[in-house]
C-alpha cells in the first residue's frame, strides 16, 4: 500500500508542482487532476482581475498538498 511521505507521493506532489492536477493523474486519479487543472487553469487564465488568480494560487497549493498527503484506499 502507497502511503503518505512514500517516493510516489513525492513525486505526485512535485508534478503537481509544475501542472496543477499532474499529480493526481500520476496518482491515478482523473477526475480530481481534471477538477484542479481547469479550475487552476481558468483562475491563472483571468490573473488581471486579481481574485481569480489568488484562487488559483490557493488551488495550486490544495492539488500539491492533496497529491502529497493522499493514502489511496483502504
């Protein structure tokens, strides 16, 4: 079983440091790496107007940390 702190989650954690949501599809899970992408993606996309891009941010920061901390099913 692939816990928290193993080398995958590792390297989940650093794909999703590069491409928000890359983590999870490592991690084999689509529909939350599509959830992050698009919503980190569309924030980043409309950064002038501020708000979206510090929702982004948070997101960015929510898909490296869940890719990190996740500990699969039991």
């Amino acid at each position: 079983m692939v816990g928290q702190g193993t080398g995958g989650n590792v390297l989940a954690a650093i794909c999703s440091f590069f491409i928000p949501g890359l983590g999870q599809l490592v991690q084999g899970r689509i529909f939350p790496a599509l959830l992050f992408f698009v919503i980190t993606g569309t924030g980043y996309f409309f950064w002038v107007l501020i708000i979206p891009a510090v929702i982004a941010g948070i997101v960015h920061l929510w898909s490296i940390i869940d890719a990190a901390r996740y500990t699969g099913r039991v």
